[in-house]
C-alpha cells in the first residue's frame, strides 16, 4: 500500500479523533455543570449532557446529503470547522442555554462524521484492507476517548478555578489542525463517478489506490452498480442491508457503552470511589478501549466481521454480569473498575471495531451515504436517549438493575449474530451489493 493512502486514510480518520473526544470530554465536567448551574436531574440530561447526542442525530440523519451533492472531502472539511466553533463556543458560554447550542453545534459534526469518514475509506480502500483501515476510524475515536479522559484529569489537577472550560475549549486545537490536513486529501473516487464530475481523476485514483487492476473493468463494475441500484432508499430492494445495519446499531447502544463512558465517573462514585479520584479511575477505560480496539483492527480482516462480534457478546455477558455481581455483593470499588474496563475491552474487540466497517460495506455504491445515515442515524437516537435518561436512572433504580438489563440486550445480540449476521471480509463493495440485493424481488 502506498504511503499516500496511508496518509489519505489517518487523515480522514482524524475526525474519528474529533468525535470521540468531543463526546466524552463532557464526562469530567458533568457535575461541575450541574452544581454551576444548579440545574434538576431532568435538565441536566436532557440539555447538558444529552443535547450534543442530538446535534449528532441530526448530523447523522442528513450527514448523507452533503456527502452526495457536495462529496465527501467537502463535508469532511465543514466537519472540522463545526467542532472548531463548538469547542470555542462551550469553553467560552455563559449560560446552560448558550452551553447546550454549542454543543449542539459539536454533535452535527460528530453525526455527520460517522457518515463521511467512514464512506470515504471503505471507498478508497482495496477489499482485503477495508476493514483494517476503515478501523482506522474507530481507533480513532477511542484515541479520542482515552486523550480526553486523560486531559480532562489534568485539566482538573492543573486548574482549580473553571476547570471546565478549558476541558472543553482545549478540543479547538486539533479540530483547527484537522481543517487544514483534510485539504490535501482527494475526492473518493466512487464520488467522483457517480456524480459525473471527473472520470479522468476517478481513473486515475482507482489506479493508484489498486495497483495493478483493470481499471477500465472496475469503472464498468461501479457504473454498472450505480446504474440499476434505486435512488429511492425504503425499498424491498435495500431491507437486508437496512434491517442489518438498524439492528446493529441498536444493539450496540443498548450494551450500555455511552452509559459507561459518558458517566463513568458517577458509576465509580456509586461503587465507593471517592469523588477526587474517580477521574483518574476513568483513565483505565481509554487505555483498554485503544488496546482491545489495536487488538480489532488486527483481527477484523482475518477473523472477519462476525467472528469478532460473537467474542464481543460473549464478552459484554461475562462483564456485564461482572459489574452487577461487585454492586449486588458490595465488593470494593476496585472491582467495579475491572469489570467496567474489561466491559469496554469487549466492546473495543466487538462491536466498536465492526459497527462502522460493516455499515459502510453493506449498502450499494448509490445509497451508501443514506445507509450510512439510517445506520448511523439509529445508533445516535439510541445514544441520545440513554444518555437523556440516564440521570434519572441513576436515581431511580440500583447499579444491579440496570447492568443486568444491559446483559440480557447483549444475549439477545449474541442470538442475532449466530442465527442472522453475515460475513463481509475480502469481498469488494460490487459483490456484497449483488449478495445483498439480488434475492429480494422488487
């Protein structure tokens, strides 16, 4: 593979940085905010801590548009200067209203990469090295996630006074970086040639991104793909590859991930973790989520996408039940932080490494960005929501009831992996289209 694809690839996967800092970075201001503002349970989920996971819904829902009238590059630029404003308009806001609409701003861009990045390596990538580098992108979000952890520690070890903004506002550097990186990269050559702009250029990328193919049959192939393919997306055409991704999407919010990284540091405190240290024990779930997800991206081509996912449900089982066991037996804290950081291990190897490889491969050349946004779509509705809830969860029932209804979502998700997930690994975006959508009469 040359080097400049590997650039084209780390760079998109840059806003995968983006995201998962910009998401998790509110979790060591969480109780700072709602003592500042003395805000209710209610409002501080719904506005606070939620209105970020909405912005992404949003961004998600429609992200797909831009990607196809103005490509991916573009929107992956706009993308950069979205998180760019949010993180300047958090750190600096006055108010919870002013706090919540710029971190509003934030989730557009975080839902709208979760289209864009994602399509865009799965469309420069030859097939027996798309699921490694579109993981590219998840190790990127839990890069993210741990750097914010680790930041937001020494943030609030540093400065006493406000700490808070600075956790916050800290994030413009790199999204001010990321915006000028994303110039260099080129149009995906699949954009290129469904949208008739440059067949010259597409050539050329396909040539430089597969040495050695023919090009002239693989523009045929992706013509021929974009040429009997629906534009209208909810059709029977398209109900495998849609009811795949919605399922696995929901599944994966319903394993309690966002619930573990947005409040991890209120879950240590209900374990008996005092107040001060439970931003230090947050920072062993970053650094098992980047290992287990280095672990992913190495396995994902080889084992393949549904292997992994069976390991992870078997996984989220055993630590599930893990972290119900240490509150029901009152087991010290300690235990409470191995099983959440062994938990979110499973979930590094599982489904965080499969869940944006495997939507972005199972839709045809012409839908994929809507694809993207129904399975992207669906996972951050779920996010929103948990994340929404979850402080009157908190409230309302034991640490016990909860991660044991998280365990019985995962049984069910190893159920749906074994009886009705396919396998993707090595085959081209052309053969999974005809796989896909050649038994499903119109």
């Amino acid at each position: 593979m040359k080097k400049n694809i590997r650039y084209w690839v780390i760079t998109v996967a840059l806003a995968g940085f983006l995201f998962g800092f910009d998401t998790i970075v509110i979790s060591g201001a969480d109780q700072s905010l709602q003592k500042l503002w003395n805000t209710s349970e209610w409002f501080h989920g719904t506005f606070i801590m939620s209105m970020a996971l909405w912005g992404t819904v949003i961004g998600a829902l429609f992200g797909g548009l831009p990607c196809d009238k103005f490509g991916r590059k573009k929107t992956l630029f706009w993308i950069g200067i979205l998180y760019l404003t949010s993180a300047l308009g958090s750190g600096l806001a006055t108010n919870p209203y002013v706090f919540s609409f710029f971190r509003f701003i934030g989730g557009l861009g975080v839902g709208a990469s979760s289209i864009a990045a994602p399509i865009y390596i799965s469309e420069i990538a030859p097939a027996n090295d798309r699921g490694r580098l579109v993981a590219t992108y998840q190790f990127n979000i839990v890069f993210g996630i741990f750097i914010a952890f680790f930041s937001n520690y020494l943030i609030g070890q540093l400065i006493e006074t406000n700490s808070w903004r600075w956790m916050l506002a800290i994030e413009a550097l790199p999204a001010a970086i990321y915006s000028v990186l994303i110039l260099g990269v080129p149009n995906s050559p699949r954009w290129l040639l469904h949208s008739g702009r440059d067949e010259s250029k597409a050539r050329a990328l396909i040539g430089e991104l597969n040495p050695g193919i023919d090009i002239n049959e693989q523009v045929a192939a992706i013509k021929a793909s974009m040429s009997k393919t629906k534009k209208k997306f909810f059709t029977s055409k398209y109900k495998k590859p849609i009811l795949l991704a919605f399922f696995l999407a929901f599944f994966n919010q319903v394993s309690g991930i966002n619930f573990v990284l947005y409040y991890a540091p209120r879950i240590f405190e209900a374990a008996g973790i005092d107040q001060s240290n439970t931003l230090i024990a947050s920072i062993p779930i970053g650094a098992v989520n980047l290992i287990f997800t280095l672990i992913g991206m190495y396995l994902i081509d080889k084992m393949g996408r549904r292997s992994l996912m069976i390991i992870g449900s078997i996984g989220y089982l055993i630590t599930l039940l893990g972290v119900a066991w240490s509150f029901y037996s009152g087991a010290e804290g300690i235990m409470v932080v191995f099983f959440v950081s062994a938990f979110v291990g499973a979930h590094a190897v599982g489904q965080g490494a499969v869940i944006w490889v495997f939507i972005s491969e199972i839709f045809p050349n012409s839908v994929r960005a809507n694809g993207m946004s129904w399975g992207s779509g669906t996972h951050w509705v779920f996010a929103a929501i948990i994340t929404m809830i979850t402080p009157s969860v908190l409230a309302a029932f034991s640490p016990v009831s909860i991660f044991l209804f998280f365990s019985f979502m995962m049984f069910l998700q190893l159920l749906w992996v074994l009886i009705l997930m396919p396998e993707t690994k090595g085959k081209k975006l052309e053969e999974l289209e005809e796989e896909f959508t050649k038994s499903i009469i119109d």
